[in-house]
C-alpha cells in the first residue's frame, strides 16, 4: 500500500512539472540558436505563458539553457528569441521572454515583447 501511495505522488509530482509550452519553447530556442549569426527569423511571443507561472527557476534554466539577460537584484531572466545576435546589437523586433521568479525560485511573472 505505501509503494502505492508513493508512485501516485511522484506521478502527480511528475505531471505537475510537465509543460508542454516550455517544452515547445526550448525546441524552439535550440533551433534558433543553432542559425547563423544575424540569420533571419520569424519568431512571435507565444500565447498562453501564463501557464509558465509556478515553474521553478532550475526547470526554466534546464529547459532553455543560460538566460541572454539576468538581473539578480530583481530576480529576472531574459530569453532572446532569435538567431544569434552580432556583439553590439540592441533590439530588432524578436521576441524577448521575461520571467521575474519570487524568493522561493518560482516563476511569479511572465511577459514577452518585441525588442526595440
């Protein structure tokens, strides 16, 4: 009975973590990193980040690698979301995923908006 009880909380533990949109965006980041420098690419802010609300800070960071951009002081990390970007560039219209983690390393805000 206690092996029972234990592998339906470690399933449901499992299942809370799965997020099919993360698992989409670090497909999609991966593709995208392995383009030429300054490659074109279409990329838009996925719908529905929400979801992405609650994830721990060590799930987002496997997932999609190192941010391009953090910010300790306010607990935020930044994903590009296009081909690799020539040194000295700033913006040109990709997608820049934001997430802001609380104090127990979980996801308390996710934006995306298009660089400038």
């Amino acid at each position: 009975m206690k092996t029972a009880l234990l592998l339906a909380s470690t399933i449901v533990g499992t299942v809370a973590m799965s997020s099919p949109l993360l698992d989409s965006l670090a497909m999609q980041l991966r593709q995208l990193r392995a383009l030429p420098m300054a490659a074109p690419s279409k990329t838009m802010c996925p719908a529905k980040i929400e979801s992405l609300v609650g994830l721990g800070q060590e799930r987002i960071g496997d997932a999609l690698g190192k941010p391009d951009f953090i910010d300790a002081s306010t607990g935020k990390w930044v994903y590009f979301f296009t081909s690799p970007i020539p040194p000295g560039q700033r913006g040109g219209g990709f997608p820049e995923l934001v997430f802001i983690f609380g104090s127990d390393r979980a996801v308390l805000r996710v934006s995306c908006h298009y660089s400038r």
